[in-house]
C-alpha cells in the first residue's frame, strides 16, 4: 500500500469518525440542551461527560481531516490547501468552546447542589447563557465554518479529479447550502434544530460520508499515476526515458565523441 492511498484509507476514517461523534454528542447533550431547569435538578452529568468526550474526539478528527489531506491536495493548490487545514482548526476550536459551555453549566448545578440556598432564578439564567453560547457555537462551527470548508475541499477534489467529479460536485452543493441555511437560522428564518435546517444539512452529510466510502474503497483517482507522471515530466522532458545532461563541456568530458581521431567537446 502506498503512501497516497495510506492517506486516502486514514482520511476515510477520520471523515466517518466526525460523522458518528458529532451525531453522538448531540444525542448525549439532548438534557443539558433541552431542559431549562436542569441546573436544579439532580442532573444526567455522566452523559454530558460523554457528549462532550464524543466532541472532543470530534474536534480531533476534524483537525486530523485537514492535516491528512493536505500533503495531497497541496500539489494541485498549496494555499488553498493551507487554508482548508486552518479552516478546520477553527472549526475544531469553535466546537471545543462550545463543549466548554456546557460543562460549565454540569459545574454550576454541582456547586448550586453543594451550597443551597442560591437564587433559583439566576442560576437558571447563568444555565441559559451557557446553553445560548453553545448554541451560537453550534451555529458557526458545524455550519457557517464547515461550509467554507466544504467549498474549499470540494474545489479542490472538482479540479484535480481526486475523487469522481459528481462526488465533488455533491460537496460544492453541500456546502453551499449549508452555508446559506446557517446564515438564513443567523437572521432568525427558521430554527438551526429544524426540518428545514435538516434538510439543508443532508447534501453535506452525504459529501462526508461519500468521500469517506470512496477513499476507503478506492482511494485517490489517479493520485500516484500523476504524482509519478509529473517526475517524468521533470526530469526526461516528458518523454519518460532516460534524463539527458544539457550540451555542456562537462557532457563531452563524460563521454567524448571522436571524428577522425579528434575530439567533438567544445574547447
């Protein structure tokens, strides 16, 4: 197995490990998230502990998709390549902040059940704030960010012919609406959490895992055969033969050619 498609099998894993963590923590965070008076009840940490474990590991494949892929795709755009390793660190910071958030509110209900006697009312609305920024995160993150992600990469893939060009063009579709539907949720058209937020998330769910199943099956259209190619080119002119030295003294000193016992190197 070669270095190229190693990447490739590495860079399917990783695709498919964000799809299942990020599905898993957003199940596991469903009571923090969706009980408003969970800051005063008796709480269910251990699986906000596991949402946010899910998460972590989360953010890590994200950064490990960018990081992977980036000795690939840099040879056909190396800034564009550079920016799509960047774009995933931040969407693995802002998915980070927002794990933050609700452990605080996991930290806010133990020390309320510590020392009773606190005013319910305000720590209810510590307990919303947190669950507002993680939803704000949520928003930016998974949506706003890995639309311009998505477009980045699926650009890339469209011109290089890495992976099937309808593949690519399920992720410039992907992640163009995703990112219109983050900004519509931004301007209050419809909640993130909705049919049509869901519907508008399929395409890019699709590209993922599509991309996934293709490197792990296949790996790279033609990645080695190109990369192969292009040092032939380099060094033989593109005829695939031997390299041949320029007419220079040096080329004669090597190997001198002789007319009627005079020598043909330039003096």
């Amino acid at each position: 197995m070669g270095s190229t498609r190693k990447t490739a099998v590495v860079t399917g894993v990783l695709f498919l490990v964000t799809e299942i963590a990020a599905i898993g923590g957003l199940a596991l965070y469903g009571p923090v998230l969706h009980d408003a008076g969970y800051v005063l009840g008796p709480g269910a940490d251990t699986r906000v502990f596991l949402g946010a474990l899910s998460e972590f590991v989360l953010a890590l494949a994200v950064i490990g998709t960018g990081v992977a892929l980036y000795p690939v795709v840099k040879r056909q755009n190396e800034g564009a390549a550079l920016g799509y390793v960047c774009g995933r660190l931040l969407e693995a910071a802002v998915i980070l902040a927002g794990t933050l958030s609700l452990l605080s509110v996991v930290t806010l209900r133990r020390e309320s059940a510590a020392a009773p006697g606190g005013g319910a009312a305000s720590l209810v609305t510590a307990a919303d704030t947190l669950v507002a920024f993680h939803d704000w995160t949520f928003l930016f993150g998974p949506n706003l960010v890995l639309g311009a992600n998505t477009l980045v990469l699926a650009g890339l893939m469209y011109r290089s012919r890495l992976v099937p060009r309808p593949l690519a063009v399920l992720g410039l579709v992907g992640g163009a609406l995703i990112g219109a539907s983050a900004t519509a949720v931004l301007f209050g058209l419809y909640e993130q959490v909705s049919v049509a937020g869901s519907l508008a998330a399929l395409p890019v769910f699709a590209w993922e895992v599509g991309l996934a199943v293709r490197l792990l099956a296949k790996g790279f259209t033609g990645a080695e055969g190109t990369g192969a190619e292009g040092t032939r080119t380099e060094g033989s002119g593109g005829s695939g033969g031997p390299a041949q030295l320029p007419n220079t003294p040096e080329k004669w000193a090597a190997s001198p050619g002789t007319v009627g016992g005079h020598s043909l190197a330039p003096r």
